[in-house]
C-alpha cells in the first residue's frame, strides 16, 4: 500500500515528526538511562548492577546533605526574593505619578543579556576578598566594618549567590508582572475607588489575586531554576570546588560525581531523586495554589 | 493600561509621590548597572590589579591604561575572534534551525487534528518541565556515542525541536483564521507548501520574539557547550572566556577585555531594538 505524503492524514505526523524523534532520541532515552544506571556500577567497559547501592553510597556522602541544604536555602531565598520585591517595583513603575518608568525598567532589564559566564566573572570579583574590592571597600568606608571574606564563609557566599540570582532575575519578573498588570480592567480599580477601597486595600485584595496566574508562572520556573542551579556557583569558584562545599548544589554534585570522577552510576541516582524533588515539589506548589485547575480548562 | 494606585492623591502629592518614584528607581538603576560599570572600569586598568584588589569603580590617569584592549586586538596570540566568529555562527544557525523547525512542529500542532495529538502534546509539556541539568549526562554520552561531540550539530540538535518555541508557535497560530488553508488547498498548493508559502510569511513577528529569546539563550549557552566541545579552536566565546579562568592560564588580561567586549554587541543591539528584546524575552519563558 502506497503512502500518501501529501494527505491531510500523514501530513500532521511529518509536522511532529521532528519533536517526536528529538523526544524519543534524547528526552526517553536519557531518563530511561538516568534510571538503568542509577541501579548500575558504570565504568568504563565494565557495567554491574549493583542495586541500590548507589542510594546507599548517597546516604553515607559527606557531600550530599550539603549540596542538598546549599540547594534549598538557595531556592527558598531566591523564591523570598524574586516575587514579592518585583511584584512591588512593577506596581510603582505602573503608577501614575512614575515619569520615564521605559526608561528604568530598561535598566532593570539589562542584566539579562549578560551571560552567566560573564555575570559570574563580574560578582566573583566585585565580591573579591581584599580590602578594596567594591563591596568590601564600600562596607570599610560607610559602615567601618572589616573585610567579608565572601567566598570563603557559607553564609556570605550564600549571599553572592542569591544578589546574583536576584540581579539576573529581577528585571524579567518585573516584566511579567507588567504584563500582568496590564491585563487587569481599570474599571475594576474605578469600581474599588468607589467604594471606598484605599490604595493597600486594592493591592492585596484585586492586585494580587489578579495577579496569581502570574505569581503561579513564577513560582513553578523559580523552583526549577533554584532546585537545579549549577552554572552560577561554578563560575563565582572559578570552576574549582569551593572551600568546604559551601557553593556546592545538587547538580553541582552531579556534575563532580558524572564527569570530574566518572562516577555515572552514583550521579543518576542524584540525578533521579533530584527530578522526583523538582516535579513533586512544583506539584504541591500548584496543588496548593489552585495552579492546576487553571491548566485542567 | 490600568495606572491607578495613586490616583486620589492631590497634584501637589502627585508631584511629591512621582519624585521620591523616581529618585527609588535612580538609585536601583544605579545599583543594578553597577557590575557593568566596574567590569569597564577594570577593564582600562592593568591587569595585574584585578588579582590584588578585585573590581572597584577607582580610576585615574595614572591607572588608566587601553593595553588590555590593546592586546585584545592587536595581540595575535590568543583564539578570542576565533570564538567570536564561531559564537556569531552557532547563534546564527541555531536560531534559524531552531526557529524553522519549531515552527513546522507547532504548525502541525495547531491546524491539524490526529490521534494521539494530546498525548505528543502532554510530551512537549514534560520536556518543558524537566530541567534540563538532570539529563546532561546521558545526553552528553550519547553525543559522544553519535560522534558529534565537539560538533555545533552535537550542541544543537537535542534542543532544535524547543519546547518553549513549539508551545509559543502553536498559540500563536491557534489565532491565524483556517481560511487561509482551505484557500491553499483549492489552489493546489501541497500540505507542506502551504506552511512554507502561506503561513511562515504570517509568523514574522512571532520569529521576531522567539528569534531573540533561542538567540540569546544560544550566544549565552554555557554548560552543554562546556560538556560538547573540546577543541579549543570550536569553543564558544562563554567557553572560551571560562578557559582563559582554568588552572593553567589566569589571563586577566584578555579575560576582562574579552568579556566588555562580549557584552558589548547585545547592548548595542538592546538599545536599537529595545521593544523586541523585552517582548521577546518575556515570550521565551523559562529561565535557562
């Protein structure tokens, strides 16, 4: 029986075609793998299947507790953050009373077209640990404090990886709430105005709740972006492991493990719980904000 | 626009609110454009500085210095315009590709209905919501097993049929009357001529939008090229800057110079065609 390329009954499959083999090629095969071999010793020329082991060897790394607390204070502060200070920036850059808001929103937004690498370089060094880099000099000569040695210390590193994170990140969510703001009906304000709603009262209880489709939006991609950050950390160390962990994450562990130590068994198994993690935590967010229903329309 | 919430102040406050706006927003702006200010500063100062004191905003005659630029330029020694014109290649190419390809998948998405429609959907949406990091690693022996690491075909072509770009092209159509089809078909144009000749002329500013987000996301990729490519000859400038960092090199010198210089073409590129790039960006949704 002859194909007909050209019906409208083929023609759909060759449309998808290429999302289909991309899909099975690389997407199933890579999570089938991740799993097989997160049951497996895999070295080279030599794959054993040991099990759990891998899950037992987890239990008793030193490093993995760390990359796990590392990961998600990270993803809880970026989260702290991320919404709630942009959500405000846009509601003033959308008030009456703001002049040339074009202006500054473009400002807010530039640290977006800088890459990580580049990103990564500039906080390493303006967070650099000797009197006159421009945070410690700033510090020393309003504050009179001492030096921050901020890439040495857990806590202040944490803090050079969140300021990152939230000069990379702050522009763009001002910009979906911009965008969410703008879809919200001004005679829903007027109809506010007039009874007697003041200006906190029509934030919380019209702003916000207008607002959830995109608080949801941003919730889910913040948790993935947190839960899986890598690339920051490994720029600010400069590609080398940071003292005692302290900006070790997750796939920061996957990546050590996988391909510094050849360990692939070992890094699938992070790797899996690391997916199981992101998707059930995104599920209780959307479970918890009502995000799902939304989507089941 | 809903401008509102200051909207029962009297003038006078009007004025009062507006100002300490945009004073607020002077000094964020400032702040925010600080690293970039004291990457350029650095980067006219010698490099010798940078190991002893880090980046600070302190410049003056006498520290003044081009040499870094200098050496960028005219050094000869170093790959950097190497990894500039293969950096201008990929992107290039992986956004058209990227595009083109997406676009086809998103088309047959949103005028055609068949079966199992829903389920190679809901499969579009999971590739959206696995990060990608989790799958590196096989992803990456694989590559090695097709032979293509060290390849541009090796960094492209997991991420040529993208997700996000399906999703955005298929919501855009879904708004494009079928009309047109019909008429095609009455003309005799082929299913495929169809997309190719009705319907990718119409998707302009669509391309436009996604062009911009797989293009910076493609010019900024850093850590699938970092696993692909080996060859210091195909590395990309993200790669290429990360090596002058490695353990046998700490060139500050072309570093700092190379990474102004990095930023500089999307700066350029930003303030001409401002609009697109904050739409475009805000199109692609995902943060990568």
């Amino acid at each position: 029986m002859k194909i007909k390329i050209n019906s409208q009954k083929v023609a759909p499959y060759i449309f998808v075609l290429p999302f289909v083999l991309i899909f099975l090629v690389f997407f199933v095969y890579s999570i089938g793998s991740t799993i097989v071999m997160s049951f497996q010793s895999v070295k080279i020329g030599d794959i054993q299947f040991i099990g759990l082991d891998n899950y037992r060897m987890l239990l008793n790394n030193s490093d993995f507790p760390i990359a796990i607390r590392n990961t998600l204070i990270y993803t809880v502060l970026t989260l702290l953050l991320l919404i709630p200070f942009p959500l405000t920036f846009a509601v003033m850059l959308n008030s009456k009373s703001m002049r040339a808001s074009g202006l500054y929103r473009a400002a807010l937004f530039m640290p977006l077209l800088c890459s990580v690498v580049v990103a990564g370089l500039t906080f390493r060094f303006m967070f650099n640990e000797t009197n006159a880099s421009l945070v410690n000099s700033v510090i020393i000569n309003l504050f009179g404090g001492e030096k921050v040695r901020w890439l040495s210390l857990q806590w202040p590193a944490m803090i050079v990886m969140v300021t990152l994170a939230s000069w990379r990140w702050t522009g763009i969510n001002i910009i979906y709430f911009l965008s969410g703001l703008n879809s919200i009906p001004v005679e829903l304000y007027e109809a506010c105005e007039i009874d007697g709603a003041n200006t906190w009262q029509r934030f919380r209880y019209l702003t916000i709740p207008m607002l959830k489709p995109t608080i949801i939006y941003l919730l889910t991609i913040s948790i993935y972006g947190g839960l899986a950050m890598f690339a920051e950390s490994q720029m600010l160390w400069a590609g080398k492991s940071s003292p005692h962990n302290i900006g070790l994450t997750i796939v920061g562990l996957i990546y050590k493990n996988g391909i510094s130590q050849g360990q692939l068994g070992l890094a699938s198994a992070i790797g899996l719980i690391l997916l199981v993690v992101v998707l059930s935590t995104n599920l209780v967010q959307l479970k918890l904000t009502g995000g799902l229903k939304k989507e089941s329309k | 626009m809903s401008k509102f919430s200051f909207s029962r102040l009297k003038p006078g406050e009007h004025r009062i609110t507006g100002v300490l706006l945009v004073l607020f927003f002077t000094a964020l702006g400032v702040i925010v454009l600080l690293p970039f200010i004291s990457i350029v500063v650095t980067s006219l100062k010698d490099s010798g500085m940078v190991i002893r004191n880090g980046f600070n905003l302190n410049i003056s005659a006498e520290t003044f210095t081009l040499e870094n630029y200098k050496y960028l330029f005219t050094g000869g020694d170093h790959n950097y315009f190497i990894w500039f014109r293969n950096s201008i290649f990929l992107t290039v190419v992986q956004t058209a590709l990227t595009l083109f390809i997406s676009s086809w998948v998103g088309y047959g998405f949103a005028f055609y209905e068949f079966k199992g429609k829903t389920l190679i959907f809901i499969c579009v949406l999971i590739v959206m919501m696995i990060p990608f990091e989790i799958l590196m690693l096989p992803m990456y022996r694989e590559i090695i097993a097709m032979k293509l690491n060290n390849t541009y075909l090796g960094i492209m072509l997991p991420f040529l049929a993208h997700p996000i770009a399906i999703f955005f092209f298929r919501q855009f159509l879904q708004s494009i009357p079928k009309e047109i089809v019909d008429a095609g078909r009455i003309d005799g144009c082929s299913e495929y001529g169809i997309f190719l000749r009705l319907i990718m002329p119409i998707m302009k500013p669509a391309f436009a939008a996604m062009g911009i987000y797989i293009g910076m996301m493609s010019w900024n990729n850093f850590i699938w090229p970092l696993l692909v490519l080996t060859d210091t000859k195909m590395f990309t400038l993200p790669i290429g800057l990360t090596s002058l960092m490695g353990p046998y090199g700490n060139n500050y010198m072309l570093l700092i110079s190379g990474a102004v210089m990095t930023i500089l073409p999307i700066m350029v590129l930003f303030f001409i065609a401002q609009r697109f790039f904050i739409e475009g960006m805000s199109t692609g949704s995902v943060k990568g």
